[in-house]
C-alpha cells in the first residue's frame, strides 16, 4: 500500500511541500499506513494480477489515533521527514483546525499508480457505496475537486500552508439515506 501511494503521490503539491526531493515518500506512506490510518480504519486495496494499483484509507467516524499510535509513528515520520519535521506539524495542525466536529468517515488518502485509469474512482465509488454517515477530506489539487465533487462531496474552506505551502480545500459529503 505504502508503495502505491507514494508512487500516486509524487506530484502531489503537498507531498512535493513537505518532501521536495521525493527521498522519504515511501516511508511517510507506511508510516501513515501502520501507525496513523491503517490500524483501526478501513483500507481499500485495488489489485490487477494480483499486482496493487491503488490504495484508499478510511478512518471510521469519531477515531482518533492513540497517543501509544502516535509514539510509534512519530520515529518514522521524523525519518521520513528528516528536517522538514515542522512542515509535518504544520499541516497536521491546519488540518486538525479545520475538520468539523462530530462523527464522519475521513478519507486519509486514495490514489492510484496509474492515473487515468479509473482506479481512484472505483476505489471512492466503492467504499462510498458501503457507507450511510457523512465524509470528510482533504484535497490538494484543484483536478481532483472535480472528482470528489462527482461522489457529492461540497468544498468547504481553503487551506493555505504555511511556510510557501500550496492551498487545500476541505470538502464534505452528507450522510446518504
């Protein structure tokens, strides 16, 4: 998963911003994989040929990682971050300031090796097809507004990093019933 991910992720402008050389992306990913997302959430695995291709995590409405969690991701996120380790507490800080309150499925990360292909699609289509309660993310680019906005999901706010970072928008899609 960890691979699929920072391979779907090498262009991404908050990627690039916290990892401008591309050195660390694969450890950042299973870092977030193990110890951040992964555990106690809800991972979507696309395969072709038993090959992965694509990868989606879900964290289940109301969690939030243990702080036993965030001890044993810590070591690897500093790694993987080496000394942009701020950049990582700047973006975990402005994201936590604009997620709502109450209980929703937050969509972590979701991505395909391929682009183009529709495997990002499938994999959102599919797990919002198995879910009722709301959604919440994340976006960093403008493209993918566009898709999230096809799933129903509605920007919320603009997020401008610090430190030069590039612009999110947080996006939300109601509880289907």
């Amino acid at each position: 998963m960890a691979r699929v991910l920072a391979r779907a992720f090498a262009d991404d402008p908050v990627v690039r911003w916290l990892l401008p050389d591309g050195r660390g992306r694969e450890l950042l990913f299973r870092t977030l994989v193990r110890h951040a997302h992964g555990p106690s959430g809800c991972v979507d695995l696309a395969l072709r040929d038993a090959t992965p291709v694509g990868a989606g995590l879900w964290d289940l409405p109301t969690y939030r990682p243990s702080r036993w969690q965030q001890a044993r991701a810590l070591p690897g996120l500093v790694a993987a971050l080496r000394g942009r380790a701020r950049y990582g507490q700047a973006l975990e800080r402005a994201f936590l300031e604009h997620r709502p309150s109450g209980g929703f499925w937050y969509l972590a990360d979701i991505g395909a090796a391929e682009r183009g292909r529709g495997i990002g699609s499938a994999l959102l289509g599919d797990r919002l097809a198995r879910i009722l309660g709301p959604a919440y993310l994340e976006c960093s680019t403008e493209r993918a507004i566009g898709l999230y906005a096809r799933f129903g999901f509605t920007v919320r706010e603009e997020i401008k990093l610090p430190y030069d970072g590039p612009v999110c928008w947080t996006m939300y899609r109601d509880a289907v019933i």
